[in-house]
C-alpha cells in the first residue's frame, strides 16, 4: 500500500486523531507509536566489543575522521542538525549544550552520554548510535538490553564472534535480529593475514540463525575513499563499504515506507480526515484468516461394466501445469525462518491475554516484513516468487490492522496467517 503523494501531511493527521476522543485506547497508543515512529529517522545502532571497529564504521558513514582516533567517548549518538553542536549529558543527568562537534575535550571525563548533532546529509535518514562499553560479559549484556528497545537497525562489529559475544547476541529479539547484521571490520587486516576466507566461512551458520546478512569491511580504506570531496567509488565498492551502507539505507527506506503505509492503513480505519477537510474511505476490518479443512474423500463405488456403443476416445482435457519453484534456496530458506521464529511466537503465545497480544502481533508483522525483503531481493525471475510476494504484501496490510486491535483474538489470527504463509511456500515446493 503506497500514498506517497499524502505522505507529507500523514503526521499531521495522525496529530489530530490523537487530539480527539474517537479513538479507543489500543488505537491512540498504536497512533503514538506511529507519531514518534514518523517524527524522526530511523534508528541504527553499532554495537560490539571496545576495538571491535565500532568507532571507524561510525566514520565511514559520516564520511570522514569525526570520532577522534583512541577516543574514550561514552555511548555517543549523532543525528542531523542545521549546526554542529554537542549535548553532554553527566553521570547524575544533567545535560549541557556546547557549540561545535570537537570531540576531543570529551574523551576521558565522565559524561554518560553524548549526542552530536552535524549538517551531515546522511543523518536526515538515520541516526547512529555507537554503545559503548568496557568489554565486560555484564557491560556488554547491560549495553544490549538497553539499546534494544532503541534501535531499528542493529550493527554488531567483529574479528571472531566468540562465544561471550553469541551469549550476548542470544538475548536480542528476534525481531530486531531481522534487521541486523554483523560487520568483520578490519578485513584488510584480515585479508593480508590470508585470514578473510576461512573466517568468513566460519561464520556462515551463525549469520544464518542469528543475522540478516554478513559483511566484510576494511572501514580504513572506505573512509579515506570518502574523505575527499570527490568520492573514490571504487576504493569505495573494493572495500566493502558500499556493500554495508546500501544494505541499511535500503532497510531504513523500507522501514520508513512500511511506517507510512501503517499509519495510511490506521488513518484509513478510523475514517481520519485529510487536510482538506474530507473524510478518509474506512477500511473494513480484517477478517479471520481461514484454515480450510483437510477432507477425506469417500472410498469410489464399484459400478458394474456395461457394454455401450463406441465412440472415438475423446481426448482428456489437460490442466495447465503448475509453475514450479525456480529459486529452491529461496522458498527453502523462508520456510527456515519459519519455523525457527515458530518458537519464540509460541513462548510469547503462552499467557496471551496478559498483555501479550500487541508484542506477539508485533513479532509476526516483522517476520512478514522480512519475508517481504527476503523475497524482494529475489533476482532469478523465479514468477511463483514474484507471485508470492503479492501474498505477503496483503498479509503485512492484515496484520498492521490486526495491530491496531491489540487484541487476543487477532493476536492469534496473525499467528495463524503467519502458519498459512509456511504452509503455502512448503505446499509450494513440493509441488
């Protein structure tokens, strides 16, 4: 569902349904999320060990040398602002406002926190947030549990991925793990050990269960590629940073298209009014996903031969053959996905109707959505991939509805939906 052209005035829409009390309580909450989802950009965080790369990737995304070599800066963000200028917020909360973006003075006092505002034509798409820690299991696990809950798009920035660092990662839900992914920084230090390929290789499972994708980056060489006023997009594609920076504009712009289409959706539903004045077509409910029913089929009669006149055989009526799957890796790695989410979806089931509905209905419209983006990658001209992503588009519409709700009933409907989805890509490729 597309409405670009009321995109711009979507916000203020939402500002004024909220202003009202037509809305019921599930909704205006669900309306909230949507204003605050809508009102800045998307969130994208660097995480990992201290010297794992986190400050370098930062710089590579920015485009020069900003965060100061061997600093010791706390959990820094950086947004866009028309000015640069720095909010220093101290261990016992307060905060102060420093002209500039000179981050020298910082490095080493004891602020807890610090937000960089730049011109940086990059921040107006997403905000970076680099968590810092001591490199503690407990750090490291505190750092995690706090971002979670603050990020759209996770970074997590590595040599090795040892076990501390897969403890840690086991705690992310997983509907931020579809949006993640982990970053070998230093892969020219890497590659010259002739190190690169048996590491990459050795991570190919755990990216697989715990991430969306892998990439290799030598963050050194694609600053330098950036720093000038004419970037070098070859040094820039060469070392890999072209690759990662794609990959997570494209998520954020997904992901700002897919809040846009909800809040459309939402506005839609509740008949809220367009500027001029005009009331929005409702959309009605969604309806409860169907299940159809596995029915045996009675044993044939035996009839007796009887002998009639002869004529010319006439021949059968074929029916079209059924497109097969072209892309197996695809429809397999999507069933996969499935199956593992299955569980966690059945641990938050247990309970539902204590509060669990809105977090259960949330986890499905993410799996749709990375559904969504696993099959819009999806180059091989495979036509039942094609098709089916027509399928998953109007399963993500149901689902942002059933969201509003915030009910047990839909609840279970998206859990169901989400199963029907499974069965059609398995019922697909074994046909």
């Amino acid at each position: 569902m597309k409405d670009n052209a009321a995109d711009d005035t979507v916000l203020e829409r939402l500002e004024q349904a909220l202003e009202g009390d037509k809305l019921p309580k599930a909704a205006k909450d669900y309306a909230r999320h949507l204003v605050q989802r809508l009102s800045q950009p998307v969130r994208v965080s660097v995480l990992g060990n201290p010297g794992s790369g986190k400050s370098q990737l930062v710089n590579m995304f920015l485009g020069d040398h900003i965060v100061p070599e061997e600093a010791s800066l706390p959990t820094t963000e950086y947004a866009w602002g028309e000015e640069p200028q720095m909010v220093i917020t101290s261990i016992d909360g307060n905060a102060v406002k420093v002209h500039g973006a000179d981050m020298s003075g910082i490095s080493g006092s004891k602020a807890a926190f610090l937000r960089v505002e730049m011109p940086i034509e990059i921040l107006k798409r997403i905000n970076l947030l680099e968590v810092v820690t001591d490199g503690t299991a407990e750090e490291l696990t505190s750092g995690v549990d706090w971002v979670v809950r603050r990020t759209d798009i996770a970074l997590w920035c590595t040599q090795k991925f040892d076990e501390i660092e897969q403890d840690v990662w086991r705690r992310v839900p997983d509907s931020l793990k579809d949006h993640a992914f982990m970053v070998l920084t230093k892969a020219d230090v890497l590659s010259s050990a002739q190190q690169l390929s048996a590491r990459l290789a050795s991570l190919e499972t755990v990216v697989a269960e715990e991430f969306h994708s892998l990439f290799a980056v030598a963050t050194l060489q694609a600053i330098h590629a950036k720093a000038n006023a004419t970037v070098d997009e070859a040094l820039f594609h060469a070392s890999g940073g072209a690759a990662v920076t794609s990959e997570v504009l494209r998520h954020a712009e997904r992901g700002r298209r897919a809040d846009f289409d909800s809040a459309h959706m939402f506005l839609a539903r509740y008949q809220a009014e367009k500027s001029d004045g005009s009331a929005a077509q409702k959309t009605p409910p969604p309806t409860k996903p169907r299940i159809e029913p596995r029915v045996s089929k009675p044993a044939p009669v035996s009839k007796p031969v009887v002998a009639v006149a002869t004529k010319p055989p006439v021949e059968p009526v074929r029916e079209p053959k059924t497109p097969s799957v072209e892309n197996v890796t695809l429809f397999t790695d999507a069933v996969r996905f499935l199956r593992r989410r299955g569980d966690t979806l059945a641990e938050t089931a247990e309970g539902l109707g204590d509060g669990k509905a809105s977090a259960l209905i949330g986890n499905c419209v993410s799996a749709v959505e990375h559904l969504v983006d696993l099959f819009s990658q999806d180059e091989s001209g495979c036509p039942v991939a094609d098709a089916f992503i027509d399928e998953l588009a109007e399963a993500q519409d149901m689902m942002v509805l059933m969201q509003v709700e915030d009910k047990d009933g839909p609840a279970a409907d998206a859990v169901t939906l989400l199963l029907q989805l499974r069965r059609d890509m398995e019922m697909q490729l074994a046909a």
